[in-house]
C-alpha cells in the first residue's frame, strides 16, 4: 500500500498514538512545512498530574519548531485538549514530542544541545535560525533540567576559586568538586557572605565529611570556611600554584627594579630580554634548549635577581615531603633565607607565608592543590573568550554548568 504523505510525517516527526499527523501544508514563499497533529478522540484524557481521567474542557492552538524536514523549515501544530480534573482543575493534556510550555521539540532542542557543547551561541543560533535569546533559553533549560536530575554528593575534596567574568576586577566563585571533576555551583561574587550563605544553605552537596577545602590565601573564603566549619584549621589547604604566582610576582618586580639601575647606568644589561626565562618552571622537559643553557649561567652571576630567583627555585621543591617534620623545618629554614635576603618584595612574600604556614603545611600534609580547578577556570575562560563576553552574570553561569558541571541536560521525550 502506498504511503501517505501524512503517514511519512508521522514516522519522521516520532509522533505515536493517541495522537496523528492529519494534513500537511507547505509555504512556498517562507519554505515551512506544517503538519497538523490531532488528539484521537477515542482515547481517553488524562490528567498531567496525576493521570486520572477527566472531562474534556476545552482545546488550545499550540506550535513547535522541529528539526528541518526536506530542506523546509518544519513546524507542528496541534489543538491540544485541556483537561478537567477534580483534584487539580483544569490542565492541558501533555504533547508526546516536547516538553511542558517548551516551543521546541525535544528532538530540536536536544540537536541545538549537542551543537552548543562546541560551538558559540552565535553559529548555533545562525544554523538553526532561531535567535540569540532562543538559544540561550534552551541552555538555561538544560542547566535547570541538569540541576534538578543530579543527585545530592558527598564530596571529600573541593576546590574554592574566583574567576574573571568581565573587566574593572569583576568576579564569580567557583565551587569544585574534585573528585568527580564537576563545579558544584558559581557564586555572584567572592565576598565572605555569599560563600557563608552558600555553605549555610547547602542543598547540593552534604559536606559532612570533607577533608579538604583548597583555596588561595584570600582572606574572604578563609572567614566563610571558618565561621561553617569548626575544623577548618585543618581543613584549608592553601595552594601550592597560587603561593608560587607570590613568589613569581616577587621575582618579577626585582628584575624590573634592577634592569631599571641598569639602564639608567649605562652599563651592559645582562637582564635584557630575560623576563620569560626568570618566570619559567625550572621543571619543564625543554629546559635543555641553548637560550636556557644561557640563562642559568647568568642565575650564577651576583643579580639580585638571581637571589631572589634562586629563593623562588627553593621553594618550589619543599612541597612533596612525605615527613611533616621535616617539612616544617625546610619551610622554617626557607623563611630566615628569606627574611635575611634584604630583597623587600621577596621579603613580603615571606611575611605573608608565615602568616599562612598553617595552610601550607595542611596543603603538604593532605596532598592536595587546586591545579584540576585552575584547569577548570582555564577551560572558563575559554568559554568566555568563544561566547565573546557575557551579558549578565546568570548567562555566565549557565554557560559554566552547562559545558563543565557533568549536568545531564537532554531533553527526553514523554512518549
């Protein structure tokens, strides 16, 4: 038997029983196709709610956007019944093929989803002509749908961390689950209150039984973890890569003090173009390079620069001790180096680690830092970087659950 071209739209569209495709009509003009989909009238109407039987009430007009069809733009409508239920008055019927108060089928959202996880609003909202608000109400559903599926964590370990969300020092938190490699959630800002309020309301993770807490030495997040947490002294553990960034920045304006002496002597300047190398990580495999070979003989040269360099080198490797005591003894000794160095930006920085020791030696003691947050935030800013900035905060940060909190954000059909 020959098929009808009601019968095709009905296998293509997924639209099952009780309902079916009844006409089809095409704009020549606008290239949309629309298929008219119609209850059957011997199946009964059952409340959304709670699924009893009820009385039809009356119908209402409804449109959807669908997936194109036979290069057409392809839209459903249907007269959808609505319901009369004793417990719960009157409903409307739901539609087998999207969501409730969605204009999108789930088979369209779900396509604009699995684009959005590569590529900017921008080209997404261009290849599906829908517009940049459209797009973004389907992510922002998909984060709520996500939110609402995950289920309560218990986290052991988690990351505290701000990242840049515009310009003129404008920040949000991000919350790490570093176990699972999910964020947990992103704060409007880094103040000590939002992070007190978020640990006092905590709805998404039951954080009984944590053992770290990894941040940066910023006095905000060290109050809210204290005023929350009655072991919090052994819970903070400072990290390893933001005390190195002190202990760079130190170096750094050193070099710049110095080249300046140099320059205005006129004498030969054997710091010019050696920035990069004084900051780089004596670590790294392509060490071995001839500039590089070049550099570490001039560390041996009487620079200032290169004690305060080689400070910066000592510290780097007194984070791996198994031994707390002998930790605690190299750090101690690390601290009179420093404290006698006469170098007053690298003396600041040791000032600034005595205070904090108790949070570097929990951070040794635990074997903890925050590099799979600093990985996370790099990962942000490339986010933000492909949406070219953001609008408001919230857009921001659906835009970080969606792409990096492990969200299960698909629609799924209620056939």
């Amino acid at each position: 038997m020959k098929e009808t071209l009601e019968e095709f739209y009905n296998a293509i569209l997924g639209i099952e029983s009780p309902w079916k495709v009844v006409s089809i009509s095409r704009d020549s003009q606008t290239q949309i196709v629309t298929a008219t989909v119609k209850y059957e009238q011997e199946h009964p109407l059952l409340c959304p709610e709670c699924g009893a039987e009820g009385k039809l009430h009356d119908h209402r007009i409804r449109r959807w956007r669908h997936l194109d069809s036979c290069n057409h733009k392809t839209m459903i409508e249907a007269s959808v019944p609505r319901v009369r239920c004793e417990e719960h008055g009157v409903k409307q019927v739901t539609v087998s093929w999207a969501e409730k108060s969605n204009r999108f089928t789930v088979a369209f959202e779900a396509a604009v989803l699995m684009w959005l996880k590569e590529d900017p609003i921008s080209t997404v909202a261009r290849n599906f002509d829908i517009s940049w608000d459209e797009v973004d109400g389907i992510m922002a559903r998909a984060v709520k749908r996500g939110l609402d599926r995950r289920e309560k964590t218990k986290p052991s370990h988690i990351g505290i961390d701000e990242t840049a969300y515009q310009k003129r020092h404008e920040y949000v938190t991000v919350i790490l689950d570093k176990e699972k490699d999910v964020i947990l959630d992103v704060l409007d800002d880094r103040k000590a209150e939002t992070l007190n309020i978020w640990f006092k309301a905590q709805e998404i993770s039951d954080l009984a039984d944590l053992k770290s807490i990894t941040m940066d030495m910023w006095d905000p997040f060290i109050n809210a973890v204290k005023k929350n947490f009655e072991n919090a002294d052994q819970l903070i553990a400072f990290d390893r890569f933001h005390v190195a960034q002190y202990f760079g920045k130190a170096v750094d304006k050193i070099r710049a003090q110095e080249n300046k002496l140099f320059e205005s002597s006129g004498n030969q300047n054997p710091l010019t173009y050696s920035r990069f190398q004084w900051l780089r990580n004596s670590s790294r495999t392509d060490n071995r390079s001839s500039r590089r070979k070049e550099f570490l003989q001039l560390t041996q040269m009487n620079l200032k620069t290169a004690r305060a360099w080689r400070i910066k080198e000592a510290a780097s490797l007194l984070w791996d001790y198994k031994y707390m005591g002998v930790a605690e003894k190299e750090w101690k000794k690390l601290l009179g180096w420093i404290s006698r160095c006469q170098l007053t930006p690298m003396i600041k920085v040791g000032k600034m680690i005595r205070r904090y020791f108790w949070g570097i030696l929990n951070a040794i003691k635990l074997k903890v830092n925050n590099s799979m947050l600093e990985a996370k935030n790099s990962k942000i800013q490339k986010i933000k970087k492909m949406a070219c900035g953001f609008r408001n905060r919230k857009r921001f940060k659906n835009a970080i659950l969606f792409h990096l909190g492990g969200l299960d954000i698909m629609p799924v059909s209620t056939r």
